[in-house]
C-alpha cells in the first residue's frame, strides 16, 4: 500500500515525490462547481499537507504491523527497533606499541613481558582488544597480544551486568585486581616498562588465571568495593611466587590461589580525588608440601585535575608497596618491593613523569638476608629511577622518551633510554580511574 511505501523511501529525491504525488493529482482534477449559486467562483479543493500524508502513512503501517502481529512499543516508550538492524560485531581497536631501546650491559634484569630486552628495535606488544554486550546480562571481553614469535591469549572474559545485591561476577582468563598496576594493560601506564615488583612477585605477565571473581559495593557513604578471586596457582610468568612453572595440579580448594582487594575512592573536592587499596594473595608454592605464600599489597593514588576552570593539567602521585612472605623448606623468607611515581600533564599534548622502585633481598626468619632459590643473585637491595617526557599528537597517539638508571647492589649500574611509539584504532573504551 501507499503508506508502506513511503515509510521505506530512503532517496530524499523519492520521498519528495512520495510526499507530492497527492497535491499534483489534486490540482491535475477539475474543480467542481457550486450547485447552490451559478454567480458563485468555483473553488478547487485544497490538498492535504505533506506532513499530513506522511503522518496518515506511517499510521497506515503501524496497522499493518500490528495486524501482522509484530511487538509495538508501549505509550511513551523508545521506539521499538528490530533486532536484525542492530549490529552485533563487537567494538574492535589495535594498540601497537613499538620502542627503540639502549642498554649499556647485556644483562639488563627487565621483569615485564612486554618491556624492551635489548638494545635496538623492539616490538612491545600488538594488542587486538574486542569487546561487546552479549545480552542485557552479560558482558564479554577479550584481549589477544601479538608478538614476533606468537600470539598470546592475555584476557577473555564474561562480566555479568546485573546481578542483585551490588554484585557483579567475572569469569574466564583475567588479570587479578591485586594492587594498582596489575589490572592494567601497557597502554595505560606512565612509563615505557613495568615496575619490576610486578615481575618479581607475580612474574613477566602479571598474576592472571582462569577463575572466577567476585565483586560488591558496600552501602557505605563513601565508595568501598571488595573484591575476591579464586585462579589458578600455576604460570612462570603469571604466579612465580606460588606453583610458578611447576604446575602441580588442582586436588583440593587449597590448590588455587585466592586474592582479595579493597578499594577506596575518596572525592576530596571538585579538583581533588584519592584511591587507597589494599591486597592481598594466597596460595600454594612448589617448594614442598603443603608450603605457602602470602603476599600482602598497599596501593594510593592521589589525582589532581581541575575542573572548576579551564585547565589540561594533571598530576597524579601512585605508589604501591608489596610484602611477601614465602614458606620453604624449613624455613621463612620475606620480602618488600615497590615504587612510587609522579605524573604531571603540564599541557594538552605533553607530560612529564618520575618514577622510583625499591626491592629488598630476602630475609630468613631471623632476620638475615638470605639467598632466594628464585632469584638467588638478589641478595642486596636494588634501586632504579626513571624519567621520561610523554607527546600525544592525539588521544590516539603517543611518543615517549625515557632514560632510566637500574642499580641493583652487587651488579654495576644500568643505564636505559627507550624511545616509544604507540598507536591506536578502533573503539577502544575509556581507562578506570
């Protein structure tokens, strides 16, 4: 009928035609003449104005639909839209980083996966990310790393969308939300490398595993999220300090490795916030039986960003403190590392940081330093400080030169100047607070 062919029109050439074909065929007819009075003018009819005809059309097809038995919207509500005219593919974006590097010793003691290894040209990472709504219920995510020699599955995941009580549930392969930096990928950090408390601790990926999260925010007055997690406890580079790379299998709940999370955001004014964290992993190592680690984390984030006048400045302080204590045969070690970090956007497109990292040896029950069978050269403290100054031609680009000094006790000292690159397109999501 008429009216279902106007309401499919799509050529504004068409739909113009559509909507004058009325008024022409009128004013093509004779006008009739008054019988009551022959003196009297004869007066042609007044066609129907086109947002009548149009208002008369879609009417017309909104009864067609409702006969044929197709779901209608109800009064008042957003348009019904059909499911087959919505798109399903995901949200996709690459993130290419590549870094030109300098080391002045062959053995450079770089912890992160993804961190530059050697002097020349180093492809950090090529990252597919994909992300989607799989129902009003759920969420997925997915995270694939490419490198020179392989691909790597870093995160896949579901994320439940709404779940009573303030809870809401991940479940697959994911970065455990211990501390501050474990959670997130490269892209978002401040600086080229990875702290290497993060390596030490977890290892050169960060602790990640297939499991099953938990997570609630409390009622309180001020925002506090508590989050659980139950992995697996093997991986050389996602759990060193429990199975590691001897993966001894799963016989009893004791056999995976448990993280806790507290979180806390603190609104201190409009241009002021705070986060302050604390962590904690538990879980079985391979270094005898029924042997334990437990490794217990602090993390604070304090960001300054005005918004009560115009301004592109940032500065952000994180730092964050990691404790391990680790059973062995016979005996206890512990340990502490950490860094903290400075971060200052003077302007729209540069930004400047500074960071410092700490790690102690290990230390037996009584107190001696001691040597540890998984890093058995760590027996002095180990400093290194970095620096760098950030470009972004855009929000979907980034130059980054930083120079660094490792100085890891018995060894000499190590210089390090990378020169970054990063590229991004496609959808790609905002980043957490």
């Amino acid at each position: 009928m008429f009216g279902s062919a106007v309401a499919r029109v799509h050529s504004p050439a068409l739909l113009a035609l559509a909507v004058l074909a009325p008024a022409v065929s009128a004013l093509a007819q004779p006008a009739p003449s008054s019988p009551s009075s022959p003196s009297s003018p004869s007066v042609p009819s007044v066609p129907s104005s086109p947002s009548t005809d149009i208002e008369a059309a879609l009417s017309a097809d909104r009864a067609d639909e409702a006969e044929s038995g197709a779901p209608q919207p109800p009064s008042g509500a957003t348009p019904w839209r059909d499911p087959s005219r919505v798109s399903l593919n995901p949200e996709l974006s690459l993130i290419a980083d590549f870094a030109a590097a300098y080391f002045s010793q062959d053995e450079n003691l770089q912890t992160g996966a993804h961190d530059p290894t050697e002097t020349g040209f180093n492809l950090q990472q090529l990252e597919l990310a994909a992300s989607a709504a799989v129902d009003p219920y759920l969420r997925f995510d997915a995270n694939l790393v490419f490198g020179l020699f392989g691909v790597e599955l870093e995160e896949a995941y579901g994320t439940t969308l709404d779940l009573p009580l303030r809870l809401q549930a991940r479940f697959g392969q994911f970065l455990t939300r211990f501390g501050r930096i474990n959670s997130t990928h490269l892209h978002a950090w401040d600086f080229v490398d990875q702290p290497f408390a993060i390596g030490r601790v977890f290892g050169a990926e960060g602790n990640r595993g297939l499991g099953l999260e938990l997570s609630w925010i409390t009622p309180l007055p001020w925002y506090v999220e508590l989050v659980g997690s139950a992995t697996g406890a093997a991986g050389e580079g996602t759990a060193r300090s429990f199975f590691g790379a001897d993966d001894l299998g799963v016989d009893s709940p004791a056999d995976l490795l448990y993280v806790t999370a507290l979180k806390q955001f603190f609104p201190v004014s409009d241009d002021w916030s705070l986060m302050l964290g604390f962590s904690g992993a538990f879980g079985p190592n391979s270094t005898g039986r029924d042997n334990r680690t437990e490794v217990y984390g602090t993390d604070l984030y304090v960001k300054y960003r005005p918004i009560t006048r115009q301004s592109s400045t940032i500065v952000a302080l994180q730092t964050e403190w990691l404790y391990r204590r680790r059973q062995v045969p016979s005996d206890v070690l512990a340990d502490v590392s950490g860094y903290a970090q400075l971060f200052w956007r003077f302007d729209q497109r540069w930004g400047t940081a500074a960071r410092y990292e700490y790690g102690s040896p290990a230390f037996d029950s009584g107190g001696d330093a001691i040597s540890d069978p998984l890093d058995p050269g760590w027996t002095e403290s180990r400093h290194r400080v970095s620096a760098n100054v950030t470009y972004w031609p855009s929000e979907f680009s980034r130059f980054r030169l930083q120079a660094g000094r490792d100085m890891p006790g018995a060894v000499d000292g190590i210089w390090a100047v990378f020169l970054a690159a990063e590229l991004v397109t496609g959808a790609h999501g905002s980043h957490a607070f």
